[in-house]
C-alpha cells in the first residue's frame, strides 16, 4: 500500500487540481467515522428489534396465564383468551404442510431432475421467483375468489381448508426454492453412480437424492411454514373470524388463528386489549421459536455431516 | 439398487430385465406427477390473474375507469361512494417512501459493513440476527408501530402525532425491510472483482474511499434492484399499515397525519361484514389488481437489474 506517497506526488502543480485529496489525516479521520457509522446502521436494526422484543415482553408476559391460553375470546378484556386461535394455528400449520410440501418437493424434483432446457421449463422458474415476490394480501383475494367463492361447495367456504390451501400457495415458491437449491448441492456423480448400477431416475431419486436433500428442503420449509403462521393478511381477506367460541371441529369448520386473535384486540381501543395483545404476540413468538429452532439445529446438524 | 432390493428381497435374480415394461410405465407415471406439481405454481398465477381480471371487470361495469384513476376522493364504503384510486395510491407511496428512506441507508450501510468490514465470525454472527428482522410476523410490527413508537415520538420530536400516522407505520416498515436491501446489496457488492478493490488500494485509497468510490459504484445496479424491491415490499405490507396508519383515505403529504393505503383498505373491507358480490365487495379486487400491477412492474424491473450485475462480473 502506497498510501503516503500520494501527497508527494501533488506537490509537482499547485493549480491542478485532482480526485485525489492529499491530506491523509482528514482522510483517515473520515474513515474512521464512516466506519463508526457502517458499524453504527448494522446495529440498528437489532437495536430496534431488542427494543421491539422487551416492549412486547413487557407488555405481554405478566397477562399471560393458563386461563389466556385455554380460554375463548369475550367483551371482557380479563377474561379473553385465545384457545381457540391457537388451535386454529395448529389446524392450519398441519393442513399447510400436507398441501405444500408434497407439491413443492414435487415440482423441484421435477424442475431439477427432470426438465429439459425449454422455454416452458425457464417459463415455470421464472414463475415460481416471481410469485415468490407477490403481495401475501393478493393470495388472500386469489383464495377468496377460488377457495372461498368458486369452490366453497367442496371447502365450506370460509373454512380452515380455504385459508390452509391459501397459505400453501403463498408458501409454495419459497419450498420448491429451498428444495431445489438442496438437490442443487448433490454431486453428480451420486446420480451417475446410480444410473450405472441399473437404476431408473425414480429409484435414483427415492433411494439417494430425496435422503440427502432432506435437511436442507426441511429447514427451508420450516422456515416458510413459520412464516405462513405469522401471515395474518390473507387470512383476513379469506374470512378467518375473530369471535370464535368454539374450537374447530374438523377441516371444514369456521376458525380463527393467533395473529387474527391479535389482530382484533389491537384493533380495540381500550388498554387492556392492547395488553391482551402484547400476550397473543408473546405466544405467537413463542411458537416461532420453537419452529425456527428445530429448522437451525436441523441445518446445524447437516452442515456437520457435509 | 439399494433401493430395489430392499422393496422386493426376493427378486434378487434377473431384476434388471424383468417388469421392464412396468418400470418404464412406472417411470413415465411419476414423471408425470411430478411435472403437475410444477404445473401448480403456473395454475397459482393463473388463478390471481383470473381472480383479479374477473372481479375488477365486474367493478368496472358500475364505476368508469376515467373516475377510477382521475378522481381524488376516495369513499367506497359511504353512501354516494367515490372511488379515485390516486388517494390510496398516495397513502401507499407516502409510508413506502419513509420506510425507503429508512432502509436504503441503513440497509446499503449494513451491506458495506457486512461485506468490506466485518470479520467472518462477525459476519456470522450479524446476517442470520438482522434476518430475524425479516422472519418477524408483521402484526407484530404493527402493535409495536402503534403502541410504542407512536407515542414515543409524540413525546420527544412530534408532539402534534396523530395516534394513527403515516410515520410510525413508514418508519417501523423501514426497519421490516432493512434485511432484503442489506441482503441484495451485499450479494451484488460481494460479486464486485477483488481486483477492482486492489487495484484501488494500489493507487493510494483508504479503505472508506474503496467502498464508497469503487466497490458501491461497481456495485451500483444491484443496489438499485434491492432497492426496488424494497419498494415493492413496502408497497405490497399490510398489517403494519392497517394497524398503525390510520385507515383514513386521504390525499395528504403530511407524514403525521392518518392515511389509508390500498393493502389497509382491502383489510378494511374484507374485516367487516361487508356482503359478497355488493360493489364495495368489488372495490377490493379492483384494489388488488392496482396493487398486483404495481408490484409485478417492480419486481420485474429488479430481476432486469439483477440480471444485469450478474452479466457484467460473472
């Protein structure tokens, strides 16, 4: 590094003027402070979301009890609980994951193992990242108009199969994404070795491929599956009710769900609500921690192995 | 044959020629399944865009275009509705610019830190906590918009905040949208040739005058495509808005006051119990293709810019 020898070399014309700024202390003083600031803007972001999390803890944990857990919304701020949003929740992750992750791991293993190179095939992908980038609130009026509307006969309408198929295709780019990169990260010679022993692409596929990508397509999908727990959006839009006071029945009944719960108490204007609230969110982040957690130690465990 | 052999133990003998008809069927069978799976997120496009097209044409029939995108009042859920779409629009441009201004600097910064400063282990340690950021339910971000930093700049800079304001929802926004900038931008920053850097480095410039002379210009059309997917995020977010802005449809540039956007409208509607198939019903798919359109024109913009940093450097 030359650093030094820049002054020397303006030194020949005083007129000329030139990029380069000669004097070395003021540059490396304002190095020093863009670094402090560079430092400074990618601490904000956590900063914030350690004040978001000790605000809502705050707020949330002492209304939490076993009564707000087991018990049914009401006009009384004290009294409402959300058994029957967090049951909602459950119905939905379970039904979303029965919809998508066969499909999603599906069209990757078709897109990776079998597409030929066309124009129908860079059509599909293309497809997949830029539904990947619609507004979650548009697939809410994608399931009112299709799973509510035109097939309510099937899905009982605003029911929890309508608002799990919804969160499915809302969650589906981001499971065939993760799928595919994990088939991505197979060598090809586990499939040559295969093919070379005899065996068909399918029983490449179930016997080798499917096994190694597991991890990776599970941690991706887990991921997305958190996130279509936390979706409250196109719930709305779908018809997830907010006064529930009853725990669904089956598929076909009426629901609510944690952020629909939360939702209606922060919509209320009295404080207590807001506290009944702060405690919904505190449940629904205690849930997606749990998820998050199993996906980060199923990656940890894979990045061991490879 | 792992595989095989562990299904049918006792075929051990003359596996590979026997059934080879049925495995072909088999074969061809699965093939087929597999591409209808891919088909899926082809008939998901379709559907929106039939949903969407489908609805809006039917609100068309009761309300004219030229009212739909000339007017400035918007009151579709009023007797004697008007419906000026420019009114949603301008709630939506309003908080998705604070959110941009938030996040841009701070989300670029964040990249140059992560790519040109931090150490390996630090890097580690910050990309999965900031995309925490991101992974954060957006209801949540709307009860703490609302119930924490409104008040808190009502109480230190803008004592005359309304409770429902376009700057809480836009700034707390900022923050959601932190990660995708800072994640973009540090791919397209991490892809710019060492020998740029060093080349830099060689002619005497410091280590700020290399990110911010060299390495961010280089890198600039990447920036840009994170940028406008920011943008796009901000403009397709809904709960912060419908919590924290206020629902108030509006034409106002003034960032303390209440807004309504077109995601927070179509929550508005769909949460109340408003009859399937009335006209107000319709507005919100209306609503939603505006929004749709919007988005897709983004999005498609940012692939181009993507596309074209990858070109130059890889």
């Amino acid at each position: 590094m030359t650093r030094s020898g820049t002054g020397i070399a303006q030194k020949g014309g005083p007129e000329q003027e030139s990029v380069f700024k000669t004097s070395t202390a003021v540059r490396y003083a304002l190095d020093l402070v863009f670094t402090i600031l560079v430092f400074v803007a990618t601490m904000i972001g956590l900063v914030v979301l350690a004040v978001l999390l000790i605000d809502i803890a705050r707020d949330g944990v002492p209304r939490l009890s076993w009564e707000f857990l087991t018990g049914f919304p009401s006009i009384s701020p004290e009294r409402s609980g959300v058994y029957p949003a967090l049951l909602g929740s459950l119905w939905l992750l379970v039904i979303t994951a029965i919809v998508s992750v066969p499909l999603g791991v599906g069209a990757a293993l078709y897109l990776q193992e079998y597409a030929p190179d066309t124009w129908l095939t860079r059509l599909i992908e293309v497809n997949v990242s830029n539904l990947a980038g619609v507004p979650s609130i548009i697939y809410g009026l994608l399931g009112l108009g299709i799973f509510v509307n035109l097939l309510g006969p099937i899905t009982g309408g605003q029911s929890i199969v309508s608002g799990a198929l919804t969160l499915a295709l809302l969650i589906l780019p981001v499971v065939i994404i993760a799928t595919r990169e994990a088939l991505r990260a197979i060598p090809d010679s586990v499939r040559e070795g295969g093919f070379a022993l005899g065996a068909t692409r399918w029983e490449v596929i179930r016997g080798h491929l499917l096994p190694m990508a597991l991890p990776g397509a599970l941690t991706g999908t887990i991921l997305a599956l958190s996130r279509a727990i936390g979706e409250t959006a196109p719930l709305i839009v779908v018809g997830a009710a907010t006064y529930i006071t009853f725990v669904p029945e089956g598929p076909l009944s009426a629901y609510s769900a944690l952020p629909i719960a939360i939702y209606d108490f922060v919509s209320r204007p009295q404080e207590a609500f807001q506290i009944a609230a702060a405690a919904g969110i505190v449940v629904l982040m205690v849930v997606l921690l749990l998820t998050n957690s199993v996906a980060i130690w199923l990656r940890n465990k894979y990045q061991r192995r490879g | 044959m792992t595989v095989e052999a562990r299904r049918d133990p006792r075929s051990e003998a003359g596996k590979w020629h026997r059934e080879s008809r049925a495995r072909h069927f088999r074969e061809r069978a699965i093939k087929i399944v597999l591409a209808a799976c891919a088909c899926v997120s082809v008939l998901t496009t379709f559907g929106i865009v039939f949903v969407l097209i489908f609805e809006t044409i039917a609100f068309f029939r009761e309300v004219s275009v030229v009212e739909f995108l000339t007017s400035t009042t918007w009151s579709a859920a009023f007797a004697n509705p008007q419906f000026g779409i420019i009114v949603l629009i301008s709630g939506t441009l309003l908080t998705s610019i604070i959110a941009i201004a938030v996040a841009l600097p701070v989300g670029l910064l964040a990249a140059i830190f992560l790519s040109e400063y931090a150490s390996t282990r630090l890097r580690r340690w910050l990309k999965p906590a900031l995309e925490v950021l991101a992974g954060v339910p957006t209801i949540v971000y709307g009860y703490f918009a609302l119930t924490f930093v409104t008040p808190f700049l009502q109480s230190t800079i803008f004592p005359s905040l309304t409770i429902f304001n376009a700057l809480s929802a836009g700034l707390v926004m900022g923050v959601m949208i932190i990660p995708t900038i800072a994640s973009v931008s540090e791919d397209a920053i991490y892809a710019v040739p060492r020998g740029l850097r060093e080349g830099a480095y060689a002619l005497g410039a410091t280590k700020r005058e290399v990110a911010t002379k060299i390495v961010v210009p280089a890198a600039l059309s990447g920036i840009v495509a994170a940028t406008i997917l920011g943008i796009s995020r901000a403009i397709g977010e809904t709960m912060i808005v419908a919590v924290a802005a206020g629902n108030l449809a509006q034409l106002t540039a003034n960032p303390q006051e209440a807004v309504q956007t077109m995601t927070a409208f179509i929550v508005q509607v769909a949460s109340g119990d408003t009859p399937t198939g009335s006209l107000t019903f319709n507005t919100i798919f209306a609503v939603g293709t505006t929004l749709f359109i919007m988005t897709l024109i983004l999005n498609i913009v940012s692939y181009l810019f993507v596309r074209r940093f990858r070109e130059i450097y890889e």
